[in-house]
C-alpha cells in the first residue's frame, strides 16, 4: 500500500551545530543571530544560545519555538 497522505509534527528537536558565542546580558534586547542545526538548516534564534544547545523548531516556517533541556 502506498500512503495517500503523511502529517509532519509541526515542530521538531534540533540541535545546534553552530553559532557564533553569545553573551550572557543579551536575554533582554530581544535580538537574533544564525545558527545552523544538524539537519545543515540555517535559522534565527536568540543571542544568548550556544553552540550544542537543544531547540524546538516549527516546522512549517522554521522558526525558533524555544530551548529544550
């Protein structure tokens, strides 16, 4: 049988690759950088996330949904 239809969850666990190193005050001004994730994605999450740092992803636009401990 051949699936006529596949539901994705709408938001996945990744992990960060790669960021450039954040600083501790920026949790406040609200502001992003790019980061890649394991899948070689490449989105925008907040200054303060570090390399290694596990995230959940929206997986209709890619957008950052918050970290994962």
């Amino acid at each position: 049988a051949v699936p006529l239809y596949i539901e994705l969850p709408t938001s996945v666990v990744l992990e960060i690759t790669y960021t450039e190193p954040g600083l501790q005050g920026d949790r406040s001004t609200g502001g992003t950088k790019p980061a890649t994730v394991e899948t070689g994605a490449e989105i925008q999450v907040p200054l303060f996330l570090e390399t290694g740092t596990k995230i959940k992803v929206d997986t209709r636009d890619g957008c950052y949904l918050g970290r994962v401990n």
